[in-house]
C-alpha cells in the first residue's frame, strides 16, 4: 500500500464551471483517487475554490454583494454540483481560509529570510476613471502574439501565453471599460525566479521524464524561454494580505499577494483545514513534509496550468528551503471544445456543470468525458457524439446486459443466482478474457491514461456480451436447462465484476449493480486477476434483485431538445 497526493486545478470562483473544466482537472482526479483506493492505498484528494484575485471582485460587484459574502455562497454552490457529479474529495476547501492565509504568509516570510522576495518600485497601469491601480486581471486588450482581442494582462486565454499588462494592445479597465489610463510609479514584491532557475531546472530534470508529455514540453518549454522574477503583490481589496510584520510600508498601502502565488499554497492549506476538523487523527505534515514518509503526489489540471504548477510553484517550494513535498507527476489535459469553438465561463458557450446534471444523471457525463478525454490533442463535444456514445457503450453494451441477464434469469429460474452445471470450456475462455482485458485495464489506470482506460473497460463489457450471444441462453434453456443455469450465473458474476470495475468510472451505476446482488459485506475493493478469471464472486443461491433501467437511451427528440437548448452547430458536419 502507497499513500497518494492528488489534487486538482482550482476551480475559479467566479460562476459555475463548464464540462471543460471538469474534465481537465476534477473529473480525472476523482477517477484517479476512486481507483487507488479500491487497490486498497491511502488516497488524500483534495481540492477547493480558488476565491482571491481580480475574478472573484469582478464577480461579486456585477452581483452586487460583498466579495466575501460572494465567495461563500459560490462555494457552496460549486460543492454541490461537485457532489452532483460524485467527486469524493477528502476536502474541498477555501483559498480564502484563515489556514491558507496562515501558510502563505508563512512562505513568503522564508522567501525572504532566504533573499528570494524583494522589494521593488515599478511602473504600474493607472486607471484615472476609477482612481486606481488596476491589477493584471482588470485589464484586457489584445494579445500581441495571436492578436485576441480579449486577452487578459496575466495570460491570453486563446494562446495561452503568460503576459504583463504593458504588453497588451489597446489596452482597457475590466472595470470600467475606460481607455484613460496611465502608467505610475509603485512598490511591490517580487519572487526572484532567476536566482532559483537552475534549482528548478535540475528538480525538473528529475520529474518530467515520468510526466505524460503535454505537461513535460510545456514545462520545459516554459523552463527554456527563461526564468524571470514576476510580481507577487497586487493592488486588491480582497486576498492574503501582505504580513506588516515583515513590510509594513506594503501591508499599510493594503497590498495583497498576487492570486497565483496564494492558490498553489491552497492545496496545502486546504489540507490543513482537512486535518484541523479532526487534528487527533489527522496530521497535513505528513502528507506535506517530506521527512514524514514517502508520499507519491499527482496534480491533474488543464494545459494553462502548467506553467505555474511546473515552475512557479515549486520555485517557491525550493526557495523556502523547507522539506515541502513537491509534486511527483503533472496530469494536463488539452481543450474540451463545444463544436470546435472553445466552452467559455465568461461568454456562456457550451455545457455548464449544473445544466448537465440537470438534464441527464452524472454517470453519462462521467463517462462520456473520460472516454473522450482531451489528452493527446483537443476534442470536441457535439451532442451527437455524445448521444451515440451513451446510447452505444453504455446503453446497449453495459445496461441491457445487466437488465437481460436478470430479468431472464428471474423470469425462468426465480430471485437467486441459479446453480447449473460446473464451468466448461466456454467459462474458462471467458476467463482468460476477462483476465487479460483487466490487466490492461489496469495497466491504462496504473499509468494515467483515461482513454485507453475507458477503451479497456468497454471491451471488458463487450466480452460479457459476445459470451451471452454465443451462448444465447434463451434458445439453451429449451434443451440443456443446466447449460443455461451456467451461463446465467457467470453472466451475474461478470456483472458484479463491472460493477467493482465501473466503479471509478460510473459510481452511481456501479453502485446499484453491486447492490443487486444479497452479498454479506460486499464492498467495491478491487479484484485480482485470479478473482476475475473464476468468475465466482456472486455464488449459486445468492438472492437478487432487478435493478431499474441503468441507462435510458437518448431519443431523436432528446437529442434535438438539447441541440435547440444549447446550440449545436451543422448536424451535418457533427
């Protein structure tokens, strides 16, 4: 048994989140996490709301309430559509917590100590029609590399690059909207990232060969074009204040550190307030300082990320000279697009978390993104892919074989698992399938890749299948009523096999195939290979129950509801 680190990207405050950013950070690591934990390791999955920065302010004044009031009420309802989707994070967190604050503030005073923060006067855009100096986030314009003309001064949303608000053309406030700006003379706190390039690096060398290579040639990439010292504070109302005791002539002009310096610390402060619920069992030291055991830690999030989870986050680890633990893999994903245009929080385009789960049950979803998750390039969901996809593996091949199996089974031999004769020939070839299928499918899981993980549990769901058609039980019974006992009962245990399977993929659906069966003690710990090729979990005279239709299959009208609701492009070039 390993202890396992996972987190996943924060999600922004600001608004509730599109399919595109479940599936390129939560979704992934709570499959992950569901997985290691049914091999029986100690997961710690942990996550939050990232609530500090210029979003979260925009937000809360087109809402009209306190930023603080704001944040509160966005996470709660961020968690319950999390809940929806059966993300079982050990904690969800608050960047805004009195524990992230604590930590971050903490850091930056051994940054210092450690001559790796300075102060420094720079020349910062000044907004004349709001009175004020406007953060990176408050002003938009076009990005100099690919020309959007809505890129942000921190990073371009199209390109992706990494950008200071001079660069931006034809700059303007998110505030106001106003052109009238100036640049004026300020002090802030830099991370002096040139003097820990060559630490970084060396610590990147060691990592990144393990990584899946998105994440590995962004980082280097990134590593490459240089490593600069980039301001932590910004001019803000609201975030983890600068400490007085160390600059009170920053902490007394209400300086606060800059959103992406504070949100990485979350993953440890939201760890902190995990074990502060319960701190006579639970120690964050010994999931976070190294010298307290070996712990193996994985981050999932989406391509734009990485850049700030590869190099600026573990530079501020290094620099600390503490024995933080520093991530062990990066899992990045590319873009979910909505008929190849990008989903987009702040234009409303594509499937939002909440809408989705309020059409459909969250298993669908679940699966159809891990099945067609954005690893090796960008994909694009159309809502006749998806149809076809629920209504294919997950109709046809898993729920009508669960749902046939039993009801013919109840209707010709009553509510227990009949006996039939010992396992033949078919049986063991089954077996060896079934073996061989799961041991790839571990293989995929064990090394990350979802795709070719859901790609293995279809064909798993395909075997159960391509063996009741060959033994066609319902034309077996008429002569060998023994032969059709047989083959109903190895087609219960391979339904009680998906379900344990399923598990990190459709827990809803695993859920209630497991909970057909009357098995004393039944949990969804994993199976061996040994296990998987007998074919016996589920023994003769075990009652049990039809559950109802796992998977209802999407209609022609459904389909065209969704279209009209959502938009859906030129079916015809779906």
């Amino acid at each position: 048994m390993a202890r396992h680190l996972i987190t996943s990207a924060l999600p922004y405050i600001n608004g509730i989140k599109h399919l595109g950013n479940m599936v390129g950070s939560m979704l992934p690591a709570d499959v992950y996490s569901r997985y290691l934990r049914q091999r029986g390791h100690d997961v710690l999955y942990i996550c939050a709301t990232d609530e500090h920065g210029t979003p979260a302010e925009l937000a809360a004044k087109e809402a009209g309430v306190p930023v603080a009031e704001f944040c509160a009420q966005a996470h709660d309802a961020q968690k319950a559509i999390y809940d929806g989707f059966q993300l079982a994070f050990d904690h969800f967190g608050r960047s805004s917590s009195p524990q992230n604050r604590e930590i971050t503030q903490e850091i930056a005073r051994e940054l210092k100590a450690n001559g790796f923060i300075e102060e420094r006067a720079i020349r910062q855009v000044y907004s004349n029609t709001d009175g004020r100096f406007l953060p990176d986030r408050y002003i938009v314009g076009t990005c100099p590399h690919c020309g959007y003309d809505k890129a942000r001064g921190d990073q371009c949303e199209n390109c992706t690059r990494v950008l200071d608000p001079t660069d931006l053309i034809n700059p303007r406030s998110a505030i106001s909207g106003s052109s009238d700006l100036e640049v004026r003379e300020t002090k802030h706190l830099f991370l002096l990232q040139s003097k820990l390039a060559g630490e970084v690096e060396s610590w990147l060398d060691e990592r990144a060969d393990n990584w899946p290579v998105l994440a590995s040639s962004i980082a280097r990439k990134w590593l490459t074009e240089g490593l600069h010292d980039r301001a932590i504070t910004r001019d803000l109302d609201w975030g983890v204040p600068v400490p007085a005791d160390t600059w009170p002539e920053l902490a007394a002009e209400n300086k606060v550190f800059y959103v992406w310096f504070d949100a990485p610390i979350e993953y440890i402060g939201s760890t902190k307030e995990w074990s502060d619920q319960d701190p006579d069992h639970r120690d964050w030291r010994s999931w976070w300082w190294k010298s307290e055991g070996d712990v193996h830690y994985t981050q999932f999030m989406g391509k734009d990320n990485v850049p700030f989870h590869s190099i600026m986050f573990p530079a501020t680890q290094l620099g600390t000279r503490s024995p933080w633990k520093r991530v062990d893999v990066i899992k990045a994903f590319n873009w979910l697009n909505y008929y190849g245009s990008k989903f987009s929080t702040s234009q409303r385009r594509g499937v939002f978390t909440h809408d989705a789960l309020e059409i459909l049950p969250a298993d669908y979803w679940r699966y159809f993104m891990m099945a067609n998750a954005p690893e090796s390039d960008d994909t694009s969901f159309t809502w006749e892919h998806f149809t076809a996809t629920v209504n294919k593996d997950l109709a046809d091949t898993l729920g009508n074989f669960v749902n046939r199996v039993l009801s013919f089974s109840r209707k010709r031999f009553g509510d227990a698992v009949p006996a039939g004769r010992a396992a033949g020939e078919a049986e063991a070839k089954l077996g060896e399938e079934i073996a061989r299928l799961l041991a790839e499918y571990e293989g995929h899981m064990e090394t990350i890749q979802f795709r070719k993980a859901a790609a293995a549990l279809r064909a798993l769901w395909s075997a159960g299948n391509s063996y009741l058609e060959e033994k066609a039980p319902w034309l077996e019974i008429k002569t060998d009523e023994e032969g059709a006992a047989l083959t109903l009962r190895t087609a219960m245990n391979l339904i009680h096999l998906y379900a344990v399977i399923s598990e990190p993929f459709i827990p809803a659906s695993a859920k209630a195939m497991r909970d057909a069966f009357a098995l004393t003690d039944d949990t969804a710990r994993w199976v061996t290979a040994e296990e998987a090729k007998a074919l016996a979990s589920v023994p003769a005279g075990t009652a049990f129950t039809v559950p109802p239709v796992l998977f209802a299959k999407i209609t022609d009208e459904d389909l065209a509801a969704y279209r009209e609701r959502f938009g859906g492009g030129d079916p015809a070039a779906a």
